[in-house]
C-alpha cells in the first residue's frame, strides 16, 4: 500500500509531518485498475475506489471525509483547503479545479493523485502549513512548484521542505524535439535523452531544480512509473490506475 512512508512527531512548538506514497498493492480494484487505485475519473469502479480511498484514510487515522484531492487540470492554480467542519454523514467540498492545495488544517489530508506525473509534497514544520502540487510537463513548464510555494511563503512559510516522489524518468519519456526544446527553454535541467537516444525531458529533475532554485530543500525518491510493476503508468499502459502522494500536518503543542 505505501510505497514510501516518513512520520515526524511534533518537537515542542514544531508541528509534525506524516508522509506518504502509495503504490498499486493492497486494494479492491480488478484488471487494469488492480489493486489501489486512487483515482476516480479514470473508469474504475467507483465502489472499489471508495474502499480504496477508505484504506488511505485508515492509514492516516482519518474518516474518508477528511482526504482532499484536486480536480487536476494540468495549470498552475493553487487553492487552500481546511477548516471546514464536515460532520459525520455529510460530504467534503468537491474537489477544486487546482493543481496545487494548501491547508494549515491537521484533521485533513491533501492528496495528489498521478500515472507518470511528478507529486511534489511540501510542509512548514514552523509554520504549520502543508501542500501537494501536481507536477507534469505542462505543469512544470507554467512554473505550478514555484507558485505554490510563493502561495506558501505568502501564509508566512519560511521553513519549507519538500518531498518529490517517483513520476516517469527522463529515459522514459520520449517526445518531439520541439516539445523538449521548450521545456529546456523553462528548465534547462529537463532536457534529456531516452533510452534510444531520442529526445526527452525530465519533468522530475526540472520540478527539483526549480524547488531548490526557490530555497527548499528535496528529497527525490527513486523510481520510475513506466519501469516499475509496482506504480501506475499511463505511458505504459494507457488506461490505467492513479497512485497518490499524501501529507498531513501533525499539531504542535500549544503556545502557551
Ligand atoms: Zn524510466
């Protein structure tokens, strides 16, 4: 179920982080969706997304109403989240049409949902802000890392730190020569080769150089979508299943 997972309990006045990526294992979903599919807009059975995403909430402590996910645009909007008292029975907010969330909340979780894109997570631990970001080629070429941490340093972030998780390598993504040059014209980093030698791009290494260009320090995780049986990924496969990165704030101790 989590492909990688860190937990920091809060430090005195410092809030903690808990941390996710998901991978395809664990779950309800059949046949190409099998077995932990997230996402639900892709043509899975959205019964069997329901227990999926009940199984995400479990694992956070949290009820299904407390996760929040992004109708995902491949833009660079950015929306904040939390503090909206759902009761029991009742629904959370439909999700925002965004491709970056942000909350100060510790009783929700932000999801970002991917197949090949790069999910970027950050967190304040002084502060207490988090966030998710929905990194593809379109999303790094418009700047969507650096617009949400600017949102952040906006709410008084100063002490971010950011967790990238594993997207489709720069061997793997092959694309037109142009289509390179102008990611390479954003993100000089991002242009690469493939496995054959033709002309690539590295979303991943572009959305890192832009993170550390901004002051935030990175952690990259290894993998690569396209490689791995163990993640979905729509170079691969086409229709497929989405696989999640997900933090939650842990609160601190009150000032007194
Ligand atoms: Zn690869």
């Amino acid at each position: 179920m989590f492909r990688w997972r860190e937990r920091i309990e809060p430090d005195g006045t410092l809030y903690g982080v808990d941390w996710v990526v998901t991978d395809r294992w664990g779950g309800s979903s059949q046949g190409e969706f099998a077995e932990l599919n997230l996402g639900a807009h892709v043509g899975d059975d959205p019964a069997a997304v329901e227990t999926n995403r009940h199984r995400l909430a479990h694992g956070f402590d949290v009820a299904l109403r407390d996760l929040r996910f992004m109708d995902q645009q491949h833009g660079c909007g950015v929306t904040r989240v939390g503090g909206e008292q759902v009761e029991p029975g009742e629904s959370p907010p439909p999700p925002p049409s965004s491709d970056g969330l942000i909350t100060d909340d510790p009783d929700v979780v932000l999801v970002v949902l991917v197949a090949d894109c790069t999910p970027v997570m950050l967190v304040d631990r002084t502060e207490g802000l988090a966030a998710v970001v929905h990194a593809g080629r379109p999303g790094m070429t418009s700047g969507v890392a650096q617009a949400t941490v600017e949102r952040l340093q906006a709410l008084g972030a100063d002490d971010l730190q950011a967790v990238v998780g594993p997207s489709i390598c720069g061997r793997c993504y092959e694309v037109p020569a142009e289509m390179r040059d102008r990611a390479a014209a954003v993100s000089p980093v991002s242009a690469t080769l493939s496995w054959t030698g033709t002309p690539a791009i590295d979303v991943a290494a572009g959305v890192v150089d832009q993170l550390t260009a901004a002051g935030v320090p990175v952690q990259w995780l290894p993998g690569c979508s396209r490689e791995s049986e163990d993640l979905y990924s729509y170079r691969r496969d086409g229709q497929t299943g989405r696989y999640a990165a997900a933090v939650r704030l842990l609160a601190a101790e009150a000032v007194a």
